[in-house]
C-alpha cells in the first residue's frame, strides 16, 4: 500500500472512530474502551507515518499559516496523551491489571476535558488539511457545489446539535456530568456527532483560507 493511501485510510479511520468514542454511554464502555485503544494505536501510526513533516516543523519560514497548524497540532498532541492515559486509569474492562487506585477521581475530570477538546481539535485539523481532499473536487463545479452546499448544511445542523447536546459546558467543565438521552436512537446521537465533526472541520477549513488571505493582503501592501 502507498503511504499516501495508508494516511487516507488512517485519517478516515480515526475520524470514523470519532462519533463511537463520543456517544461511549449509549455504546457501551467496553466498545468505548475497544475503540479507544484503536484510536491510540492510529495515532501512533498517524504520527510515525508524518515524523519527516513534524521534524520541520520549526524549518523555514513561519507563515500565519503554519503558525495555526502548529498550534493546533501541539494542543491536539497533548490532549491525545492526557486522553488515553485517563481513559486507562477509569478502565473497567481491558486495563484493570493496572494499580490506578485512588486516581480515578483525577482522571475523570481530565478526561472529560480532553475528551469534548480533543474531539473539537481532531475536527479543526482535519479540516485544516481538507484543502488537499478538494482539490481535485473544486476543479470540477458539478461536484464541488452540491458537496459544498450539503457540507455546510450539515455544518450548519453541528451547530444545532452543538448547542442542545451542550458540549460547551463540557468543554469549559460548567458541568462535570455528561448527560445522554437514552431513549434517543444511537444513529441519530452518531449523525449529531458526525455534523459537529463537519462543523469544526467547516471552521478549520475557513481559518485557514482567511489566515491565507490575509496574509497574501499583507504581503501585496508591502510590495506595493
């Protein structure tokens, strides 16, 4: 397999392990347990197939650019180690051998925190690189704009869903009790998942063509 394609399959996996590991309550916490531990071992892959990219990631010139895929590249990477490692602490399934008592009560609070963060980050960076999937797709109008228009209508239900799942108070622990409606249907809790994906991917995508833009403004005035 060509590395390309297996950072294709590795970011598609990892992304379609998102919604899963999100709605862990009505999955079951052995699934989420199982799931997670995939991810980490995709994460490992992910960054051992990009360590030439990482490695220059301080090399040449600083673009506004850079510097936000940097920075959203550090945060993620330290929220993927806090995640796992609070998650194999709270484990009542797979890592129970581990001696992690009287931590438990620690790592809950970390890993909701890094959870609900992580999932925003991973969503941020993958649409920071989402330029290099459409490509191809924006030279061709009679598939570009139909996508364009369904990706931003469902951006647009992320917001919805969002707000009434209320991730920003997880986000910022205003709560530390996730709620779950056990009588909603697990695809519909999975779909919400997915267009919160789309929507931080939409916000990552738009911060970068306006960090771009800007800074192409910026360079035009100093030439003129």
């Amino acid at each position: 397999m060509k590395k390309k394609t297996l950072k294709t399959a590795l970011d598609i996996a990892m992304t379609a392990a998102l919604p899963p590991l999100m709605a862990y309550s009505l999955a079951g916490e052995t699934l989420h347990e199982i799931v997670g531990s995939v991810m980490l071992v995709l994460f490992i892959a992910h960054h051992i197939l990009n360590r030439r990219s990482t490695a220059a990631t301080f090399k040449g010139r600083q673009t506004p650019v850079r510097i936000l895929n940097t920075a959203v590249n550090f945060l993620l990477f330290a929220v993927m180690i806090l995640l796992p490692a609070s998650g194999i602490v709270m484990s009542k399934h797979l890592y129970t051998f581990l001696p992690t008592d009287g931590l438990s009560a620690a790592a809950r609070t970390v890993h909701l925190l890094s959870s609900y963060w992580g999932f925003a980050l991973m969503s941020l960076h993958l649409g920071l690189h989402a330029d290099i999937w459409l490509y191809r797709l924006k030279k061709k109008k009679s598939a570009f704009i139909p996508l364009a228009v369904v990706l931003t209508l469902t951006a647009a239900f992320g917001v919805f869903a969002f707000i009434t799942n209320r991730l920003y108070e997880y986000m910022f622990l205003k709560t530390q009790f996730v709620f779950f409606d056990f009588d909603k249907p697990l695809i519909l809790t999975l779909g919400e998942y997915l267009s919160m994906i789309v929507l931080f991917a939409w916000i990552g995508y738009g911060l970068k063509a306006l960090f771009r833009r800007l800074f192409l403004m910026r360079k035009r005035d100093r030439l003129s």
